[in-house]
C-alpha cells in the first residue's frame, strides 16, 4: 500500500460503483466522546485522525480527504477541510 486510501462507493438503487483514493481519513465519531476508530481501519498504513485531533485545516492542506461520519463533528471538519484540501468526500 502506497499509504493511501482506495474506497469503492457503491449506489444501490442506481447499481453504479465509483472508486476513488484518498490522502487522508478522518474519522468523525463525534469530538465530545471517546475517540472510537472502527477496527475496519486495522492494518490501513495511510494517516487517521479521530475528530477530536482536527485542529487545524492546514493539517491537510492539499490532501484529498476522506471524512466518515454524518454528525456535527464530520461537517465541521469537512466544512473546515474544503477551505484547503485538493478534495473532500464525506
């Protein structure tokens, strides 16, 4: 692995599948908990950050990002994110 993370996005309804790559992970759980990473992300060599480590959107400044969550938390990064980042997919 190139420490990169290759996702494949599958709609159902339309059948159709789009895979994409991505610098970046963030992982949006929620900041005001525990930090969880889901152990799907075992063994994944490219960089993770729970919410609650995103301080800055400099920290992925030019980096295709990849933000999993659908909370307050995944929107504020992301929203933060797209200021700076090549891309962000939520």
């Amino acid at each position: 692995n190139d420490g990169k993370w290759d996702v494949t996005i599958k709609h159902e309804r339309k059948g159709k599948q789009v895979e994409q790559t991505f610098d970046y992970l963030i992982v949006a759980t929620g900041a005001n908990h525990t930090p969880f990473t889901p152990p799907i992300f075992d063994g994944f060599e490219g960089k993770i950050i729970h919410s609650s480590q995103y301080y800055s959107a400099e920290q992925v400044k030019g980096k295709k990002v990849l933000v999993v969550g659908a909370g307050e938390s995944a929107t504020d990064v992301a929203a933060s994110a797209s200021e700076v980042a090549e891309s962000v997919t939520v």
